[in-house]
C-alpha cells in the first residue's frame, strides 16, 4: 500500500511541478515569461492551470498525510527507545595517572650593577 502511494505522491509531485512552471509570470522578477509571445497567453489557460495547480497541491498535501499516518497504523505507541529499560549496574570507570609534569625552572634574575 506505501508503494503505491508514494507512486501516485511521485506521479503528482510531477505534475504540481509541470503547472508552476506551464504558469505565466505576472511578476517579472527575474525578467523572463510573461511577455506577449508566451506559449500560453490567454486567461482561460490561466484559469485551467491555476486551477490544477489547486487540485495538484491539495493531492500533494493529502498523500503526504497519508503517507506518514498509513506506515503507523498498527503499531505500539512508545518508541523502542523510550520503553527499553536502563540496566542498574554500571562498569566500574578506569581512572587515568595523573601527568607527569616537570619542575618549573625559576627564571633567571637580571643582573643589577
């Protein structure tokens, strides 16, 4: 069953995607599209794909829904982390020697004349 919707979530993801960028830019932010000479200029194109690009988005959002709710049906609700019980016994912790360090050496006093 996951397999299959993540097939149809794939099959629209690509779809949303061919929409957005089918669409006119009515901005021209970055200067290209929506000129006259668009490949699709009229408003009933317009109309269709802002359209399917509505229907698109709500298919994404509900198979991505579906996807995360499906994988968990039927399973406990605690995690295998939360629910393993922690052992009361420890290993005993080597220490470390403590560093050798060597003597400081006192500084040589000037000379006074």
């Amino acid at each position: 069953m996951t397999t299959v919707l993540l097939t149809i979530h794939f099959l629209i993801s690509v779809g949303l995607v061919g929409t957005v960028l089918l669409q006119r830019s009515e901005g021209g932010a970055l200067g290209i599209g929506g000129g006259p000479g668009s490949m699709m200029s009229g408003r009933g194109a317009a109309n269709v794909l802002s359209r399917s690009t509505t229907v698109l988005g709500a298919l994404f959002f509900l198979t991505s829904i579906l996807l995360t709710v499906i994988p968990n049906i039927g399973k406990t609700g605690d995690s295998v982390v939360i629910g393993a019980d922690v052992p009361k016994t420890t290993a005993p912790v080597e220490t470390l020697p403590e560093p050798v360090t060597e003597p400081k050496k006192p500084k040589p006093q000037p000379e006074e004349e």
